[in-house]
C-alpha cells in the first residue's frame, strides 16, 4: 500500500505471504540462505507455525522482515511485480486493512483505511466486501466494531513514518463521515450480495455502489480470486 513516494506513510517492514502454513518455514529457509550470502544478518525475533519475524541488517543499516501465512481467499488474483515479484491487488489490500482495524487498535492500520476510503474505495463499500473474508461479520457489525476505533492522541503516531503529521481533528471529521456514509451504503444495498464488490459491467473494473446499482454487477471471492467476467 505504500511503496509510492507519495503515500501518507513509510511501511516499516517487509511482509511475505504463503498461502499454505507449512509453506512459510520452507520459503525463509530459502530466503534466509540467500540474504546471508548477500551479507545480511538476521537475528531471530518470533518463530512459530505459520509467522516468522526477523530483523535483517548489513551496513549499519537494518528492516523488519516477517514471513506469514495468509488465506488465500481473494476477490481479485495477485498482480505481477516487476521489483518484487507478486503483490496482492489494492482491493484486497484495503480489505485486509479493514479487518486489521477491526481486530487492533493500531494507528497505522486507522491511517491506512482512512487513505483507502479516500483513494480506492468508500469504507461502506470495503465493509460490504471484507464480511465475504470473514463470514462471522455481518456488514452493520463490522462497521460497529470500526466505530470504536480512531481514538487517538499525537503521541501515538510517533513512532509512525509519516510524510506529514495527522491532523487528528480532520482525520476525526473525515472518519465520522465515512462511518455514517458507511451505513447508509449497507442499508440499502440487496442483502444477498453481502460480501461482494461491484463492477462495471461493460469493463470489470471494481466501482462504488451507485445508489440503484445500474451497470454493475456483484463479484465475489475466492480461493486465488477471479477476474471478472466481461459479457
């Protein structure tokens, strides 16, 4: 989410995912050759089943690198890197956010859904798609547990690579909007597509959810994600 020089903030770590567990210890074993051959050297944070933490460091400089297991339930295909190989798409991404703030008080992950409901996709929207994740959230529940959260003082962004200092009283405005453009959004779309995004019919591109939905279409995840159908 935040590898263009203009993102609102610096990620702090490298993340890695399999989508299957056993995957993990075998893909840093192969990494960990390969960054010690290149003079780095790790020192062991956490390992478990499944997530691996590291702090790599060569030349009086250092990273966080961390390998995890991820579902692979998605609602688009990963997208071919040229610099790093294969990220997830920016839809997934955000939704994967969503989740993050629900289950978190994080700042990062606050700043992060904040940025993706100005710049990709409303909150409202996000929340209708992340429950198809997550089927033990109801849209109106998710955005209850999301309303608990952007409680926040200057003092707990510090630690944080901003472009720019919050601005915690826009921030407050912008979010109590999007929380109550939110559930008006899911108070109107058809309850049977709850979980799904839309897209454009007559392109396939993810869209905002138009009052009467003309010219959309809901598409769902999956194992992997599927691009949509074009008819």
């Amino acid at each position: 989410m935040h590898r263009s020089p203009d993102s609102i903030r610096f990620s702090q770590d490298l993340d890695y995912f399999n989508d299957r567990e056993a995957l993990v210890a075998t893909a840093f074993a192969a990494d960990r050759n390969l960054l010690e051959a290149e003079g780095y050297e790790l020192q062991m944070e956490l390992s478990q089943p499944g997530y691996i933490r590291v702090i790599a460091s060569r030349g009086g400089e250092q990273t966080k690198i961390e390998w995890a297991f991820e579902s692979a339930f998605r609602f688009m295909p990963p997208l071919a890197d040229p610099e790093v190989g294969y990220v997830l798409h920016p839809i997934d991404l955000a939704i994967n956010k969503v989740h993050a703030l629900a289950g978190r008080d994080e700042p990062r992950d606050f700043l992060d859904v904040v940025h993706a409901h100005s710049t990709l996709l409303s909150l409202g929207a996000l929340c209708w798609a992340a429950v198809g994740k997550d089927p033990g959230y109801s849209p109106p529940g998710l955005l209850e547990q999301l309303a608990r959260k952007g409680r926040f003082r200057p003092a707990d962004f510090e630690g944080l690579q901003l472009n720019t200092p919050p601005d915690l009283i826009s921030l407050k405005k912008e979010w109590g909007a999007a929380l109550q453009e939110a559930v008006q959004l899911v108070e109107r779309l058809p309850g049977d597509h709850a979980g799904c995004v839309y897209v454009e019919e007559l392109t396939g591109r993810i869209a905002e959810p138009t009052r009467d939905l003309a010219g959309l279409k809901p598409h769902f995840g999956s194992l992997g994600g599927t691009l949509p159908k074009v008819l």
